[in-house]
C-alpha cells in the first residue's frame, strides 16, 4: 500500500491533491493505518504475541475494506486491468481472512 501510493504520488498520478484535497487525505489516512498495522501485526505475530495476533486480524479487516474500495474506484474509472487486480487482492484477503478463522 505505501508503495503503491508512493509510485502513485511521485509519478504524479494523484490528481485528486488539487482537485478534492481534503477527500483524498481522509482517504490515504486509513490507508496509511492500515498498512501500519498490517506490518506490526505481522511483526508481533511471527513473535506468537497474542497482541499481534489480534492487530493482525484487525489489519486484515482493515486490508479487506481497502481493496473493495480500490476496486470500486477503478470500476467506476473502467480501468479493468487495475479492477481485476484489486478483485484478485479481495479475493486473497477472504481466503487470508478464512484461513486465519479456521487458525482460531
């Protein structure tokens, strides 16, 4: 995700900075949020930290609802191929997100 909106940025792809300031940061906070957490809860889960454990399911959530509005986002654009992607990224998180259930 941070690399993701590192490239969008520094190519100068993020049109919405000039033309809708306030949405796209309320935007990239979660975002950011997310990825935070997805990393620290990884980090503390590879330790068998139950705090870890707990953040990263948490992470997980947060992940899932990222990558639905990504592809809403490129849906309404019809931009396909980056609507796949984030179809095949839901689709990977469901499966992490079962996968981890069953772990429970």
């Amino acid at each position: 995700m941070v690399g993701m909106w590192g490239i969008l940025f520094s190519t100068g792809q993020v049109n919405e900075m000039s033309t809708e300031p306030f949405r796209i940061m309320t935007h990239l906070f979660p975002e950011g949020t997310t990825a935070i957490f997805l990393i620290v809860g990884g980090l503390f889960s590879l330790k068998h930290s139950r705090f870890g454990e707990r953040l990263h399911f948490v992470s997980i959530g947060m992940l899932l609802y990222s990558v639905v509005t990504a592809g809403g986002y490129y849906l309404q654009l019809q931009e396909i191929a980056m609507t796949m992607m984030f179809g095949m990224l839901f689709l990977a998180t469901v499966v992490l997100i079962l996968s981890n259930l069953v772990i429970w």
